[in-house]
C-alpha cells in the first residue's frame, strides 16, 4: 500500500514522533495507522525501560493554584537542556494540574491515575521514547487551604514552596515562601527537631567545648548556648527574615497574628547523586584496554 502524506501527517499529530519514524512505522503497518500506532507504542515503552536506570538529576519544579488549593510537583530529566524544551515543560504543567484536579493520596496513586486516555505512567513512557531521556516525576506535594492561607513561591523554575498559614494574607504567606526558598528551614519549631538530631549535635559541641579545658559546669552552658544558636537557624520561627534581618520569623508572624501550619520546600535533584564525567580517566582507562 502506497504511504501518502496525509497519513504520515495524521500519525505524526496523533503520536508527536518523527516524520522518518511514522513513515518506518507506516511502511511495516502496510499503512494500518492503528496498527503503526500500537507498534509505536510498544517500541516507545521498550525504550523507557531501557532508559529507566539513567540518573535524572536535572529538570523542573512547578506549582499551580485553584484559589482553594495550591500543587506542586517536581519532575526530573537527565540534562538542562530537556528541561527547557516545550515538550517537557508541557508534561510538567499537565501534571502540576493533573495532581491539583485528581487530588491524589500518593505517587503510586497519581502514576497509576488516568490521563488522556491513558495513565500518567504511561504518558510518562511516550515522553520518554518522544524526548529520549529517562523522565521521573519524583514527588508532588498538594496543599488544601482548609480556611486558611496558602503561601506560593517559584524561585525560577529550580526551587518551588508551599506555605500553609493560618491567619495573615496572601502577601505574608507569599513573603514566608520566598524566606523558606532562600533560608532552608528543616522545620517549622524547635519542636519539631527530632531529640536525635539534638542529641548528636550536643555531642559535637561538646567534644568542641571540651577542647578549651574550661569546668564541666561552664561547658555544659557553652554547650547549650551552641544548642540553642543552632536551633533558631535550622527552624523557620528561630530564623531572621531575609527582608528584615532585624526581626525573626517568629516575630513577623506574631505581629500578624499568624502562624505557619506547614511548609514544603523542593529544589530540583536535591539528594539525587549526580553522575559525574571524568574523561581523563576515562580515556585512561580505554588506553589501558588497548594496551
């Protein structure tokens, strides 16, 4: 069967592959579009897997708002450049909105969810086989306002936070989420730290502390003193605010009569181990296998 223009034109809209590769797909289908487009499908999800091991490091965070809710998702790619491609920053969008819609319980859940006629898992292996880098949506996080304020910050497109507020406004949440992007709280309250972190951060200041071959009494002071400084800089309330260095999270809030409920921070392929290229030991190392 001849293969017209038109067919390699309706499927190139209805995959987004290329024209050569719907032409290949046309030729091996006799010009069966839905069969091209199974075979398609089967190769790209042949290629996702095999993609699926690649470290994705880079990519984007993004957020969306509905005025009752506030999402935010970050996917992954393998290089920068991806990441600025209309393609991806197209599925990353799709998902942002897909997650604030769907309101899922997990990441099980949202790649298991259905999205144009497909799941998201699915979606996710057609990006991969389109664009030819492993993809990974890496965590959403979805917060409901329930009454209260929801804070929203982009930092580019690499760090992205949600505050969730009660009492203040809009502009005061917005502030706390452009504070928590550049100062990096743990967590809201010296409360929230857990006693083993404490406990192993004593211990350091201790061994430092008793360097100085001061009384145990005076250590223990010193000790708690670094215990303490090392709070108000690890917890959003113990922290001085970026605009206003002069007063504390704590304070912002109070004068409001505000306090902040829960925040999360992401930046992209934070935690994620990069792979990085060597190429003199590379080289060295194909030397040495020739040799």
């Amino acid at each position: 069967m001849a293969i017209t223009a038109a067919m390699v034109k309706e499927l190139r809209e209805r995959t987004g592959a290329g024209m050569m590769e719907c032409k290949k797909a046309l030729v091996d289908s006799n010009g069966d579009i839905e069969a091209a487009i199974e075979a398609m499908r089967k190769s790209g999800q042949a290629k996702a897997a095999k993609k699926a091991g690649r470290i994705a490091a880079e990519g984007l965070v993004v957020v969306q708002s509905n005025g009752s809710s506030a999402a935010m998702v970050e996917v992954n790619c393998e290089t920068d450049f991806v990441s600025k491609g209309d393609d991806f920053q197209g599925f990353c969008t799709t998902i942002v909105n897909h997650v604030l819609e769907q309101a899922p319980a997990s990441l099980e859940d949202l790649m298991a969810s259905g999205l144009q006629g497909k799941t998201v898992e699915e979606v996710r292996g057609d990006m991969i086989a389109k664009i030819g880098e492993n993809i990974s949506v890496r965590r959403f996080s979805l917060v409901p306002a329930d009454g209260g304020v929801v804070g929203v910050y982009l930092h580019g497109t690499r760090i992205g936070v949600l505050v969730k507020m009660q009492g203040g406004d809009e502009a005061l949440a917005k502030d706390i989420a452009m504070h928590i992007a550049a100062s990096r709280p743990l967590c809201v309250s010296a409360e929230q730290v857990p006693a083993e972190t404490i406990a192993k951060e004593k211990e350091i200041f201790m061994a430092q502390a008793a360097e100085s071959g001061k009384p145990a009494e005076i250590l223990e002071k010193m000790v708690e003193g670094k215990v303490n400084k090392y709070l108000k800089e690890i917890t959003l309330l113990g922290q001085a605010f970026v605009k206003d260095p002069d007063q504390t999270i704590e304070k912002l809030l109070k004068a409001s009569n505000a306090t902040v409920v829960s925040f999360e921070r992401f930046e992209v392929g934070e935690g994620i181990e990069k792979k990085t290229e060597n190429f003199a030991d590379e080289v060295m190392q194909q030397v040495k296998g020739h040799a």
